[in-house]
C-alpha cells in the first residue's frame, strides 16, 4: 500500500503544502505532480461532479508520484459513503465540512478509522483499490493505512466556532481550517468574509488550534498571502485553486488582447 506522505510529513514535525483541484480530469494530476511543488492534492469534492470510477483513476493517478499524497474535501451529506469511497479509491486523507459539534467531529472520525477494538471506527474492509482488490483487504497494513489517515475539519460554523475548544481536543483531530464564507453566513452576516469581525474568529481559531496541539491550515490564493500566517506559527498550507488560476489568466489576457485589438481599429 501507497505510503501517506501527508501522515508522514505531520509526524515528523514538518510543514505541509497542498493545492486544489475543483476539476478532476487525472491528467491534471499528473501535470501537478510533475512540477514536484506540492506534497499532497485536495480535491475539493463538495464543488465538483464526480463517481465512483473517476475516484479511483484520481487515485490512480496520484500513486504516479511516490513523494505525494491526496485529500478529498467532503460535503456534509452522505459523508460517510463518499468518505470511504474516496479512501478505498485510493485518496487517503479527508477534509470534513459543516462539522458544528465535537459529536459531529467524533461521527467523522468514526467514519475513517477501522473497526478495531482500539480504533472504534466504523470502517470495514472492502475488496477496493487501494488494497489492491484482493491483496491487503482487511489486513494489518489496511488497519494501520486506516488509522493513518490525516483527519482535518472545517471551522465554518457558528457552532464549531462556540464549541471549538471541545472540538481541538477531539481526538484523532489532525487539521483544522476556518472557512470565512460559511462562517459569515452562519452568523448572519452574509458576503462579509473579510470583515474584522469574521478574521479575528479565523485568528482565535488558529491561536487557540496552536495552544491545544492541532495544526491549523489555511487557504491562500498565493504565497505572498503566507507570512502573517507564518508569523502566527501557523506551518501548513493548501495554495490556489485550479478554477481561479483559470479565470484569472482568462480575465488578464482577453482584457490586455481586447485592448491592444481596439487600438488597431482605431489605427484602422
């Protein structure tokens, strides 16, 4: 079975790099994989159509590269089937959204491990990709891939942010994340993502995420967005989205072409 990078990297202590992808075609995989810059891919699933195959060449495709990993961001509903789908495919990290409890997180973390004695899960074997279908389904290093799967949360609720205390010393808790959007809805102050009041919830959660242990990840869209993060001794990140690098080359380069056309009609 496939090595967690992801896993690795947390447990000796280093920092971590992802990036998204919204589009899951695994040639994109591959051309992210080949610049050697990140040490793991989200798929952020909660935005994206997808089934069950395309899981497994996303999979696939991020075994192509030894020295990087995956995650799916999953959504709220039927969290538990595509969770497990999505590991069974192959992707051995999740992202769990819409979490408001420590109930809620502990309901996750069940989810993931295996039903063992020890780890309490609800997880049992399946004859799967990433067991090989029928080489390691429900052995020993199944258990230990199950128990090694990076667990990270979204703190994007109003109740996760009034139960977060209780939600970091969840265990099993790797990651946390502060989504502003959902945050800001749930307070009833829709589209103001970027208020003080929504960043100095995002700063309590990474200081308080930081004092209890947890490692707290944030989402930029660029590494000059890093250092005040850094500063704040926050050590891992998940950079850029590969629908908004798109969008922006597309608004930068029709604008400056449509300009430069205009100039020539008026040469004309």
């Amino acid at each position: 079975m496939k090595k967690n990078v992801l896993r690795e990297l947390l447990q000796e202590g280093k920092p971590t790099l992802g990036t998204h992808v919204i589009t899951p075609w695994p040639g994109m995989v591959e051309v992210i994989g080949q610049s050697r810059a990140f040490d793991y891919i989200e798929y952020v699933g909660e935005y994206s159509p997808f089934n069950l195959e395309l899981l497994d060449n996303f999979g696939r495709a991020v075994e192509l590269f030894p020295e990087m990993s995956s995650m799916m961001k999953v959504e709220e509903q039927t969290r538990g089937f595509i969770a497990t789908r999505a590991i069974d495919a192959g992707i051995q990290n999740v992202l769990f959204t819409d979490c408001r409890s420590a109930e809620d997180v502990r309901d996750c973390i069940r989810l993931v491990r295996p039903e063992t004695p020890e780890a309490g899960g609800n997880h049992g074997a399946g004859m799967r990709r990433n067991v090989g279908y029928v080489s390691y389904a429900g052995s020993e290093d199944w258990v230990q891939a199950m128990n090694n799967v990076v667990i990270a949360v979204m703190i994007e609720k109003k109740g996760a942010m009034e139960n977060l205390e209780e939600i970091l010393e969840v265990e099993g808790v790797d990651m946390v994340q502060f989504g502003p959007v959902d945050y800001s809805i749930s307070i009833g102050k829709p589209g103001q993502g970027r208020s003080p009041e929504v960043q100095k919830a995002h700063e309590k959660m990474i200081d308080l995420a930081l004092k209890k242990g947890v490692h707290p990840r944030v989402e930029i869209a660029g590494f000059e967005q890093a250092k005040p993060f850094i500063d704040k001794g926050v050590r891992h990140f998940c950079i850029g989205w590969d629908l908004t690098v798109i969008f922006a080359w597309c608004l930068k380069q029709g604008k400056g072409m449509k300009e430069m056309m205009g100039a020539m009609d008026l040469r004309a």
